[in-house]
C-alpha cells in the first residue's frame, strides 16, 4: 500500500497538474457564481479539450470545476440573492441578509472557509473511508430513499418562517411542480396542458431563476427607496470574519460537513438536500441571540459546509460501484472512462496509482479552492458598489441568457419569469419561497420511490416500518419536527429575556 501511495505522489506532484488543478477550479467558481451556469455545464464543455492531456491533469481538472462551482454559487446566492447553484439556495436564507446589512464580505469570507472545511472533510472520507461509506450507502432501496425524502421534506417546517401552513403550501406547490412532464413510470403525461414543451418537465434552475432573482428585481423596480436602501452598507467596519467568529462556528461547520458527506455517499442525493437538512440542524441548536434568517453567521456556515461537504463523497458510490452519486458524478463517470478508468470495485487494484494520485489532488484541490477564493471574492464583493438601477438591469439580462442555457428553450424564460412574478405576490401573502425548492428537489425522489416500494412490497406499506434503516429515518424526521418545534419555543423564550437583559444593561 504504501508503495501505491508514494507511486501516487510521484504522479501528483507535478507543475502541470498543479496548473490545471488551479484552472479548473478558477472556471468552476465562475462558472457557479454565474446563474444559469453550473459546473455540469463547464465540465461538458471542456471534456473535449482533455482529451490532450494526461489522466491525471485531466480528471484533477474536471473534478477542480465541479468543487469550484459548488463554492461559486454561493457567491451570486450571497450578493444578488440568487443561488448560481441548486445547492446553494439555503445559503442565501441568512446570507443575503448579512449582505443587506452591511457585511457582503463576512458573509462570502465565511462561505469560503465553511466550503473549505466542507470540501476537505469530504475529500478525506473519499480519501480513507470509501469502502466503509460505500457498504452502507449500497443498503438503499426505494424505501430508504423514500424515508430520507421525507426527512428532508421535515426541514419545510424549519423555513417555513412564522406560519407554517403557508410553508406547507409553499413546499406542496414544488412537489407539485416536480410532477409536471412525462411520468418516469408509466411513461404518460401530467400537467403539460397539451404543451409539448412541458413533456420535460418544469425545470428546476428556472424556477429558482424567478423565485429568487427575477422576484427581487421586480421588488426593487416596485420600491426603488428600498433599493437605494440596500446599496448602502456595502462594506462597514466591521465586515470582516475573525478568528474568534471561525471558532464558535467551527462545529457547525464540521458537523454539516459530516452530514453532507453522509448525504452525498448516498446515489441520488446530493448537496441541495444536504444543505436543508444541515441548515434545519444548526437552526435547531441555535443559541440565545442567534437569529437564523435574519442574517446568522451560522446560517451561511452550516448549508456551505454542508453541500460542499457531499461534492467528493459524491464519488464515492461511482468509484467503488460504478453508481454516480448526482448529475455531475454521471458527467465525471464519462471522463473516467474516457480516460481509460474502468470504475467498479476492481478500480482500485487495477489503477491504484493514478486513482490515490486524483484523491490526494481532490484533497489539495480544496486548498488551492480557499487561497483562489480569497484573492476573488475581493473582486466579488465590489458588485455591492454598482448603482441598484444598473445591476437590476444587467441581473435580468443575465437570468434570462442562464434560464435559456438551460434547455436552449424560449419555454425556460417564460417559466423563469411567471415564478418571478408568482413569488413577488407570495412575498406580498408572506409565503415563504424556500419550501419550494424543497418540494422540487424532493418531490420527484419521494414519489418514485414510494411507488418503487409500494411496488416491492405488493401494495402494503408495512414495508417503510420493517427495515431498519427506513424505520429509523421516518422516527427520525417526527423526533426532529418535534425537537423543533420545542426548539423555536425555547429559542424565542431565550431571546426575549436575552434582548431584555441587553436593554436593562443599557445606559440611558
């Protein structure tokens, strides 16, 4: 083993894989930072151009974008309000309020470091525990899938803000948007009202598009003094992350890094879920004064953390099974091949050298990600300077060059637009727009896999209560919305007599 990993060393440690590591990072975080744009997107891009290069430089390149773009879309999540990335949409729920108050670069500083700590944890499981986290994740079915949907579906009621019947609404108007399109069972249509664009579904980035961008710019046309408002506080003195901030959030960044891992190893997840699900954690052991959703530190540490914690382990079902974790692992699965790597479980004894020399360059490529990330979020941040009216105009074009990337399709900018113009009235109602992205994320996982099980077991749903893995998870998900809901009374109780001992403190 050890003659492997030096072997693998010798391999790594070259200027060219160095270079192309860094490249491929730095076109991953614009291309995430960009709406519209994605790391799929740039991978399938440059695909072709790899084919000049080694095995190595080329896969520690591919996989250089996927963490890179996984970051960037933070950065439009926390500036813009608007998530570059499906992954990225819990982040903007307390990072765009940090960015309205003055703290733009707080608020990226501490998406950077939560992404580093993320993307090394997950590097290193991928790294040292891919066969242990592999037999656990190969132990789900359709029930299991089913049962974590439903867990993650429980965070609605942590995002729901203060009625959660709206956020209920909210999430069953996105899993009702999931079904749209042709039926991946029975193969008929739903929904499409004789729209034969609408046989593909809804898609998911388009909606978001409108949800969050398009709607804020048709509030900021509405109100223009709250605009000017915003343009304000771009940087304050005190719109810095110290040290003493990274430490009281370094739990929560470890403990979300180690969810999103657990999430990401599991085919068919990925790090949107992770996100929410983390994002409800650090919620629910929030500490007096910490107010989630009104510009919390650890609101932005906990989803970053998490989704970018679930990027390497995403690979670890398509390295030792040949099952690609999301929709970018797939795309990585033609490059491996293409590569001339037979991925499966004899990956590692057939081509153990550059396999160890691509998951150590996974490891640093999350180093290089941070020393990248803070030479250009000083750049980023400067978007907070641009006069409201210009950057209205030119956030609109952009969404609507990304929503039409999308698909190449008209359709996608019509969509993106009516959800704009849908969530600028729910917003109006205070219905709360996160809910969904949750029903659209989940929905479809929930419902396949509930049929699938229903399925499997002749109709009868004692099968979600006989495997000890779903049983576990459906208990799971009532003792969290139980804990919760005990949590917010307990929380706000806390915070009452908490701001009432800082006003009695305060000298008149």
């Amino acid at each position: 083993m050890s003659e492997v990993i030096l072997s693998a060393l010798a391999q790594l440690a070259t200027l060219e894989n160095l270079l192309f590591t860094n490249i491929g990072i730095f076109i991953g975080i614009i291309f995430g930072a960009i709406p519209g744009l994605n790391g799929n997107l740039a991978i399938t891009i440059l695909l072709p151009f790899t084919f000049q290069l080694g095995t190595v430089p080329a896969l520690l390149m591919l996989t250089g974008i996927f963490f890179g773009a996984n970051f960037g879309g933070s950065i439009s999540a926390i500036l813009i309000n608007t998530p570059g990335t499906n992954a990225a949409a819990a982040t903007l729920i307390d990072g765009y309020p940090m960015c309205q108050k003055g703290k733009p670069q707080k608020a990226l500083d501490t998406a950077l470091v939560a992404s580093t700590v993320g993307g090394l944890i997950s590097a290193l499981c991928l790294l040292f525990f891919t066969p242990q986290i592999s037999k656990i994740a190969i132990k789900f079915g359709a029930p299991e899938y089913f049962a974590l949907a439903l867990f993650g579906l429980s965070v609605i009621a942590s995002v729901s803000g203060k009625s959660l019947i709206k956020g209920l609404i909210s999430g069953g108007l996105g899993i009702l948007l999931s079904t749209v399109g042709i039926d991946s069972i029975s193969g008929l249509t739903r929904f499409t009202f004789g729209n034969i664009r609408l046989y593909n579904g809804v898609k998911m980035l388009a909606v978001l598009l409108g949800v969050y961008a398009i709607a804020q710019m048709i509030v900021r046309v509405a109100n223009p003094e709250n605009g000017k408002a915003s343009e304000m506080q771009a940087s304050g003195e005190n719109d810095r992350l110290t040290g003493a901030e990274v430490k009281q959030s370094l739990w929560t960044m470890i403990k979300s890094a180690l969810i999103g891992a657990f999430i990401g190893a599991v085919p068919g997840t990925g790090g949107a879920i992770a996100s929410f699900i983390a994002y409800n954690e650090a919620k629910r052991c929030a500490k007096p004064g910490e107010k989630f959703g009104e510009g919390e530190l650890k609101g932005v540490a906990a989803p970053e953390a998490a989704n970018n914690g679930a990027t390497a382990a995403t690979l670890i079902p398509l390295l030792t099974m040949g099952i690609p974790g999301d929709v970018v692992a797939a795309t990585l699965l033609g490059a491996f091949t293409m590569h001339g790597l037979v991925v499966g479980p004899k990956l590692f004894s057939n081509s153990g050298p550059v396999l160890y020399a691509i998951l150590i360059g996974c490891v640093i490529s999350q180093l290089f990600m941070f020393f990248q990330g803070k030479y250009l979020l000083k750049l980023f941040v400067k978007i907070t300077h641009i006069p409201q009216q210009l950057l209205t105009a030119m956030l609109v074009v952009i969404c609507c060059a990304g929503a039409f990337a999308i698909g190449k399709s008209e359709m996608d900018i019509t969509v993106m637009l009516i959800f704009g113009i849908v969530a600028y009235l729910m917003q109006k109602l205070d219905f709360p727009p996160v809910p969904i992205v949750l029903g659209m994320v989940l929905g479809p996982i929930a419902e396949s896999n509930l049929r699938n099980s229903l399925v499997m077991s002749g109709g009868s749903w004692a099968i979600f209560v006989q495997r000890p893995i779903c049983l576990a998870f459906i208990l799971l998900t009532f003792v969290l919305i139980w804990l919760l809901k005990k949590g917010d009374a307990r929380q706000r109780a806390a915070t009452q007599k908490f701001m009432k001992d800082e006003s009695e403190e305060t000298p008149e």
